[in-house]
C-alpha cells in the first residue's frame, strides 16, 4: 500500500473521485486536489459505457444514494460535492 | 451553434425571467461548452453536472434549465450547477454555499 505524507507530516489518506467530464464542481475538485499537490484517482462516470458504467454508478450508489456528484472519498470519509473546507479537514490540512 | 452564440441566446431568453448567468464568466463557458457537448452526445442539452441516462423521458426534469432550477435560485440563489443565478447572488462576494442536489431519487433513471 502506498502511504503519502501531507504537508503537516501526516500520513495522507487514499484520495478516490468519482466525477463527471463536464461538471464545473467535479472540475474545481480536481483543480483543488492538484493545488494543494494532493495525488488522487478519478473516474469520470459519463464516459464510461456497457457493464464497466454500471458497475461503477453501483458503486457510487453505495457510498451516495443520490448517485450525485463529484462523490469523493477520503480514507474512510465520504463527501458529497465540492467542499472545500470538508476535503482539507479528511485530508488532515 | 457555438459558444458566444448560446450564450447570447439564453441570457437574452432568461434574463427577463430573472435568471442570470454567473458572472464568472470563464466557468459559464465551460459549462456552455459542456451542454453543446451533451447536445452532440445525447440530442439534447442535458446537466453538465448530472450523470445523463441517455433516454429524454427519463432525463426530461434535468434538461436545462433543469426542473430545479427556480427552487435552487429561490432558496440558494443559484441552479445546482452555479450557471443561473440570481442577480443578488452575482452581487455578493463568495464563497456562496453549495447548492445541494434537489432531484429525487425516486427520478434516477439507474
């Protein structure tokens, strides 16, 4: 398992997105992970076709019934939509 | 059409309605470009910011301006996407709150 350090010395929590191509909230997330130089996986939902689509939009489901997004995961925390103060509290900033 | 054509079109449509584009105008564009794409990927322009099914019926509440927008704007002053907004919220220095997602998920298609 990779573990990253944050800029406090801290261990950072696996950071994962689940983001549409053309969504203003999921693209300011992503300018906002590259900014503080946070390292992230995404997945841009609408791109997806076939079983691979539905299986990731289950998954979505799982973590936001409301299968909105960006729905980003943080460690164990899960945030609904671009929150900034949100995502640098999970990421211990 | 293109981009400066649309938003042409929809801000002397929408304006007298009361619905203002956001006055950052660089995401407006994006978000533009994005319905023009939805419009070329599924016939119509549907949320940029919602995951489309491809079927219009079943997306018909989140083509834009979406089903959600005038209680969205009422109550936060802004459609979920920050593209419409009210003329108070353009005037009022940010950051202005999340806009959270209204649509039922009785209506999600998946």
């Amino acid at each position: 398992m990779v573990i990253y350090k944050n800029f406090k010395g801290g261990f950072m929590p696996p950071v994962k997105l689940y983001t549409l191509s053309t969504c203003s909230h999921c693209k300011n997330t992503k300018q906002f992970l590259n900014s503080l130089g946070v390292a992230y996986d995404y997945i841009d939902v609408d791109l997806l076709q076939g079983q691979e689509r539905t299986d990731i939009i289950e998954e979505v489901k799982k973590y936001n019934p409301n299968t909105s997004f960006p729905t980003i995961l943080i460690g164990n925390r899960i945030i609904v939509g671009f929150k900034e103060n949100e995502i640098r509290g999970a990421l211990g900033l | 059409m293109n981009e400066q054509e649309l938003y042409d079109l929809l801000k002397k449509a929408q304006e007298p309605k009361g619905y203002f584009f956001n006055k950052d105008r660089e995401r407006v564009t994006d978000l533009l470009q994005a319905l023009l794409l939805n419009k070329d990927r599924y016939g119509y322009m549907c949320c940029p910011c919602r995951l489309a099914s491809g079927d219009r019926k079943l997306d018909q509440d989140i083509i834009c301006p979406c089903a959600y927008r005038t209680q969205d704007v009422e109550e936060f002053g802004s459609c979920y996407c920050n593209l419409y907004v009210s003329k108070a919220w353009n005037e009022t220095e940010g950051p202005h709150p999340y806009v959270p997602e209204r649509r039922p998920q009785t209506r999600l298609p998946y």
